[in-house]
C-alpha cells in the first residue's frame, strides 16, 4: 500500500471510532431514559465512559490524518468543503462536550442516589430526560453525519 | 490522484454503506460491552440484557441492512462486471458470514437464558474485530 492508502487507513479508522463511538453512547443513553433505578443509570452512564473514550481516539485520528490527507491527494487548506467539515467537527466536539457536561452532572446526583436508598427521584428522571442535553448530543451526532456526506460528496472540489 | 476521482452516481451508496457500517461497529460494540459488563455486575445481569436486545433489533439490524445494501449498490456500479478485486471480497466474506454469526446472535438474545447469553460478547466482539479488518481491507485496498 502507499502512503495515500495508509493515511486513508488511519482515517477511515477515526471515523469507525468517532461515528461507531457515538453509536455505543446514544445506544446507552437512550437505555439510560426509560430507567428509574439511581443505580441502573449510574451503571449505564459509566458504561457511556467506553464510548467517550473512542469519540476522542477517532476524533484525533480523523482529524489528524484528514489534515494529511488533504496535502498528500492534493486538496487546498482553503477549500470550502475542508473548512466545512472543519468547522462542523468542532462544532459537533463542542456540542457533545457540554452535553456530556451536563450529563456528568446527572451521573454524580444518580450515585449520591444510589449510595442513600437508590429510591428512584423526579428529579433524577427529568435530568435523565433533559431537553437540552438530549439535544446537544444527538445533535453532535447529526453534525458528525453531516462531515461524513461533506468526505463523501466533497462538494466543490 | 486517479483513485481520488469517482462518479458522482457512486457517492449516495457509498455514504450509505459507511453509515450503515459505522453504525453496525458501534451498536455491535455496544452488544460486546454489555454483554461483558452483565458478566462482572451479575445483580444488573436482566437489565443489560434487555439492553443488548433492543440495541440488537433497532441498532444493528437496520445497520447491517442500510450497511448491505450500500455495498451490493455500489459494487453493482464500480464493478458491473463481477471482477471484484481481492479487498472486496474481504468485505463480503465478512458482511455475509457476519450474517449467520449475528443471527445466533439474535436467537441468544431472544432465548435470554442466563449460560447462554455469556456468549453474546464473545460472538459480538469477534464480529467487531471482523468489521475493523473489513474496513482497514477496504480503505487501505491492498
């Protein structure tokens, strides 16, 4: 293989990780909505940790080997299709990190919970539930899947 | 820079079919993961349990199918021929052997027995290492 197809290699594989990482964290977060249990929602917002932890390898890689790959293919920096999927990607990093922020905060109140009865809470269930950190990281999601139709179509290039 | 140049008919099924396989990684994984943690935490063994099963029946098996069928629509065109190089073939051995090993899958999960179910991460995680030779194999085009 040359060069070309390695640095693809590496990037193809950030994105499995990014896109497949955001997979594993909706699959449990969307398990986490129907539960009550303290301690059932610490158990699923810990196992999320997995999925977060392969969001930041596959951010790395893709972003990395992206920027390489531009060069090594012969794509301009200024491209509009680059500078797009730039911009969205930061976007959706910032997006999933204040979601994220919001849901370490509910995982901490759900372990106070389950240390002091693990009776379930209202309060707990609506901020499991909460509009606005649901909307942030399945946004981040969507603007993720929007970079993917920016690799593929490359529009303008 | 040839390779870099394609039909713009080949860029919706191919979308499709790095959606659908991103998307299978990440819910077959989420299978795996689990799986292993109802091994180690047995009191939440029901829970994730039932957790595995729906991420089965809404996550990976629409994925696999969008996943599927991307492949079969853009093979159809880059190859209409049927002379498919090497590393799509790894792709297909993997996407339709994968087929029988989610079904036993599928079958563990909807059985819910308590010595089944401890292989579902087994299975699973063998199959997400299948998928990442898949894609290194077909990225990387050796």
């Amino acid at each position: 293989m040359d060069t070309y197809q390695w640095l693809l290699v590496f990037h193809v594989t950030g994105a499995f990780l990014l896109l497949g990482g955001g997979a594993i964290a909706a699959a449990l977060s969307l398990s986490a909505l129907g539960r009550e249990r303290p301690s059932e929602i610490v158990l699923l917002f810990g196992l999320i940790r997995i999925a977060v932890v392969a969001i930041m390898a596959g951010t790395l890689l893709a972003f990395v080997f992206g920027l390489w790959l531009v060069h090594e293919a012969g794509y301009g920096y200024a491209d509009g299709w680059v500078i797009a999927a730039i911009l969205l990607l930061i976007v959706a990093n910032a997006m999933g990190g204040m979601g994220g922020k919001r849901d370490e905060a509910t995982a901490k109140l759900a372990r106070e919970l389950a240390a002091s009865g693990d009776a379930p809470s209202q309060e707990l269930k609506a901020r499991v539930r909460d509009p606005i950190s649901l909307t942030l990281s399945y946004g981040s999601g969507l603007v993720l899947i929007a970079v993917l139709a920016l690799m593929v179509w490359k529009p303008g290039a | 820079m040839l390779a870099l140049i394609r039909p713009d008919s080949w860029n919706l099924p191919l979308f499709l079919h790095i959606l659908g396989a991103t998307v299978l990684f990440g819910t077959t994984a989420t299978v795996a993961i689990a799986g292993f943690a109802a091994r180690s935490k047995p009191d939440y063994a029901q829970l994730l349990a039932r957790v595995a099963q729906r991420t089965f029946m809404l996550g990976i098996v629409p994925a696999y199918i969008v996943m599927r069928v991307g492949a079969q629509w853009i093979d159809g065109k880059e190859f209409p021929n049927g002379d498919e190089p090497g590393w799509v073939g790894v792709g297909f051995i993997v996407s339709d052997a994968g087929v029988i090993l989610l079904l036993i899958v599928g079958i563990l999960l909807a059985v819910r027995r308590q010595r089944v179910l401890l292989a579902v991460p087994i299975l699973t995680a063998l199959y997400v290492a299948a998928l990442a030779v898949a894609w290194v194999s077909m990225s990387g085009k050796p």
